[in-house]
C-alpha cells in the first residue's frame, strides 16, 4: 500500500447500511464510496471549490 494509510475508524450500524447502500447504487466498493464522500465534503468546505 505504497503512499496510502490504513485508519480503522467506528460507524455507527444505520450510517454504515446507508453508505453500504450508496456505494452500491455508484458501482464502488464502500472505500471507494467513503473516499469520494470525503474528497467532496472536503472541495465544498475548503478553497478548492473556487478553483
């Protein structure tokens, strides 16, 4: 896993079913699914959005 990091982190079981649930409707396993949920969050919220 060159350049990556693996972080265990807790979901709660109804926020884990709805991400399992979108990240099936989007074709992607549920990594792929948090890491895109993230990436947007992050382009909205930060000065990325105005590039």
């Amino acid at each position: 896993m060159k350049n990556k990091v693996a972080l265990s982190v807790r979901f709660p079981q109804d926020l884990y079913e709805r991400l399992k649930a979108v990240a099936e409707q989007n074709w992607r396993s549920l990594n792929a699914e948090i890491l895109a949920a993230i990436e947007d969050h992050i382009r909205r919220n930060t000065k990325e959005k105005e590039a």
